[in-house]
C-alpha cells in the first residue's frame, strides 16, 4: 500500500509499518510486544549480509514463508569484523540493513553488535527460528530459548554457489 508520509510517497508492509525504517535496537522491545499482543507469528533470522545476492533473497523468502512477519537481525560492522576479519564487511552496517529493510520479504531489520544473536533472540522471542543449511539446529544460537516458548528452529538449505565469498573471490579475480 503506498501512503504520503512527511511529504514523500512511501510503500507501507503489511503490519502499518514504513519500509526502509530500521528499527532501533532501544525501539525493538515495543515492536515486540505489539506483535506479540496482536498474535502475529513471528519469523527471526540473523546474519552479517555484507554483499547481498541471490542466495541471501532465496534464502529470506523462504524464511518469511514460516509466519506472519520476518525480523533480521544484522551485525554491526564491529561485529562482522570479529567474525569474518579485518577487511570486512566490505558494505556498512546501515548500507546492509536499509538494502534488506527493502525487500518484500523483510518486515524488520534490526542491527546488533553482540558476536552472536542469543541476547537479541532472548528479546524477541520468535515464533521460529531460521537459520542456513551450513548449521544443523543443535548449532543455532538461541535455539532453546525459542524451543522452550514452544517455538520451532528451521533449517533453510543454501542456493548453491551462492555466497558472498565466493562473490568476493570472483570479484577480486577479474580485478
């Protein structure tokens, strides 16, 4: 549904929300409990999504598809840097979370700066649990926190050749 909104046209999701709004981190507990309170059910994955590609939108349809509303979590940069090394990410963290926050499948992004999601997910307290297939759910950070509010976690499989690494490398090749 598109709606003027401070003087610009903007497209609204599905929940009266504005694409292209990050929530933040402070403003997610309300997010939460207004979803919570109105029953939706809540899909929640994570992830650095430094150069986002094929793979990465496959993937986030694929995990709206488990209920009514997707909520991303995306690391900081400070946060991929510990995670993936110094020269990355390669994108800046509000870079990454805009670009997400505009794609159909996405509801909400939400940065954190924790190496891993366990507080964030500890907040949030979704419905299901999404994550790729290079885990297996013993694996998934936060796994029981959403199993013990009788959530499930989901195993996505990964598009294969799809990965910012292998996007990277080529990159790098035919510079």
């Amino acid at each position: 549904m598109k709606k003027w909104v401070s003087s610009r046209l903007v497209w609204i999701n599905c929940l009266g929300y504005v694409l292209g709004e990050v929530i933040k981190r402070n403003d997610l507990a309300q997010y939460v409990s207004s979803w919570h309170k109105s029953g939706k059910k809540i899909v929640f994955t994570n992830g650095c999504f430094d150069v986002l590609h094929r793979g990465h939108v496959e993937y986030l349809i694929a995990a709206r598809k488990h209920g009514d509303l997707l909520l991303v979590g995306v690391n900081t940069d400070s946060s991929v840097k510990k995670l993936k090394g110094e020269n990355r990410p390669l994108v800046g963290e509000q870079d990454r979370a805009f670009i997400l926050s505009q794609l159909v499948a996405v509801d909400a992004v939400v940065l954190f700066s924790e190496e891993t999601p366990y507080n964030l997910i500890n907040e949030v307290k979704p419905d299901v649990l999404v994550k790729g297939g290079d885990y297996s759910v013993n694996e998934v950070v936060g796994r029981e926190i959403v199993e013990a509010s009788g959530g499930e976690v989901i195993i996505i499989p990964l598009v294969t050749g799809r990965s910012t690494t292998n996007l990277i490398d080529k990159i790098r090749s035919t510079s």
